[in-house]
C-alpha cells in the first residue's frame, strides 16, 4: 500500500470513529460488534441518462461514507449520482458499524455517452494524460509546438512559428452551448491564441480560419502580455463569443471541429496552457 492511500485510509479512519462515537446514545453500553466487510451495489436508473443509484449493502451499517470520483463525503445508504460527463467514475465507499470501519473495493461506472442537455461534447478536456489520444495536433509552420502536459496542452515556442490542435463534435441545430476554458501563461509578446468552431477540417502547414475567431488572447490587443491564469471568456480580449457570455449556436446539426491554434514571436518562458475546454448544452 503507498504512502499516499495509507495516510487517506488513517484519515478515514479516524473520521469513522469520530462518527461512531457521536451516534452512540449515553446512556447505553459499548459493545463493537464483528468487523464489518463494505459493499455496495451500482443499479442504473431505467430512463434517465447518466444516473444511478449507489446502496450501501454493508450488514449493520448506519452510515456511509461515498467517493463518487471526486474525493469522500458523507451521504445517505441510497444515494443517487448524475455524471453528465461521457468517461469512467472510480466509486468507492467507507461503510461503518457497531464494529467499526471498513473501505470497500473500487467499482468503476463506465459511462459510453455524455448527457445530451448538460453533458460535455468535448472528450478529454481536462488534459490528463489519458485524453491525449481524443486530440489531434498539427503543425502550420514551424517554431510552435503543442504539448500535453501535467494536465494541461501547452504550446512553447516562437520564431512566428504556428501549431495547433483539435477534435471534431457532434451538435445539434439551433441549440444553444455554453463553452468554456482555462488559459495560463507567464506572458508573451507578438502572439495570438485562437479558438474556432468550424466545418472544415484542420490540415498540416495549412493555416486555419472557418466560423471565424470565437474566442482569443492577442497580445496586439492587449491580453495575455503579462502572467494570466483564468476562464479564456474573461482573460481573453478577442472573439464572438464574448459578446454572448460564451454561448454559441449552430444553424446545421453534424460534425463541427473544435480547433485551438496559437502562434507568434514569442510565447513566453512557460509558453500558453490550455484546459478544461467544455461545450455543453444550455436548458
């Protein structure tokens, strides 16, 4: 066992007992009972995309302690879960009872599809490094080149050098999305840094343009030429999308392409990140 679960699990640990002695009556007598075993079952609910119910199946267990993929939390015995987000979910559960506490076994929920209303068309914005095969990348001219890394797609270089990188989404007609992402850097000087939603799809050594800038740094502008880190909708000094709070609609349904490309004289010392790109659907 790594360090790093042993001390989560020493964590845990003591959570439990503090839980256990605080749902104890006074006036009763303290007697642990069998160490307990934590299980829990994952049932999809019938006709509602992307939920499900987790119930913890632990025999004598009063209360229960839920990793839903993103860190542990109190919750109920049955709890229902939303992943909007096309991917896979590590549940795991820290079930306790008159016998103490146990941790279960990881189940993992595989969801195929993103919820169509709220979940996110873009796959792999995070920039982990398994989402690095959901990105293409290709080089205009060289001198710039993209990079994921630590979690980020980071683009170094100059010597008006041009790089980009894309995936291509599915949308619907004349539906309203929200887009969003995170852009970092420790400033740069004679550089654009572009996102387009278009038709076409993107080509090495040709530059790019269809649907016209959505959203952009550009030093000319008077972004991006001093350390950033925040949403590209309020760093960002150029593009359609900031005249409608980073909403956007599409007259045809089908594939667009979703293309990020950056270029210039110099992008700085730490280059330009981006991550945590999302389209999401608007109710």
């Amino acid at each position: 066992m790594s360090y790093q679960k042993l001390k989560k699990n020493i964590g845990l640990g003591v959570l439990a007992a503090f839980t256990l002695v605080g749902c104890v009556p006074e006036d009763e007598e303290l007697s642990l009972g069998e160490q307990p075993e934590a299980t829990f079952m994952v049932e999809a609910v019938a006709g509602q995309n992307n939920t499900y119910v987790l119930t913890n199946t632990t025999p004598g267990a009063f209360v229960s302690v839920w990793d839903k993929g993103s860190g542990f939390e109190k919750g109920r015995e049955m709890d229902t879960i939303f992943l909007p987000d096309r991917g896979t979910y590590d549940i795991q559960l820290v079930a306790v009872t008159s016998g103490g506490a146990d941790t279960s076994a990881v189940q993992t929920i595989n969801v195929e599809t993103s919820d169509p209303a709220a979940g996110n068309l873009v796959v792999g914005g995070r920039m982990n490094a398994e989402d690095a095969d959901h990105w293409t990348l290709f080089t205009i001219s060289d001198g710039v080149a993209f990079e994921m890394v630590e979690g980020k797609m980071r683009a170094t270089g100059g010597g008006w050098g041009h790089a980009g990188f894309y995936q291509a989404v599915q949308v619907e007609a004349n539906k309203p999305y929200q887009f969003g992402a995170t852009v970092s850097g420790s400033g740069a000087s004679d550089t654009w840094f572009e996102v387009y939603f278009g038709r076409t799809e993107p080509q090495s050594y040709q530059d790019y343009s269809d649907g016209g800038v959505q959203l952009a740094l550009n030093t000319w502008a008077g972004c991006a030429t001093t350390s950033f880190n925040g949403s590209l909708l309020s760093v960002g000094c150029e593009g359609a999308l900031r005249e409608t709070n980073g909403v956007i609609t599409f007259d045809e349904g089908g594939t667009i392409y979703l293309v990020v490309k950056t270029g210039g004289g110099d992008l700085g010392a730490e280059g330009i990140a981006i991550d945590n790109l999302e389209l999401r659907g608007t109710k």
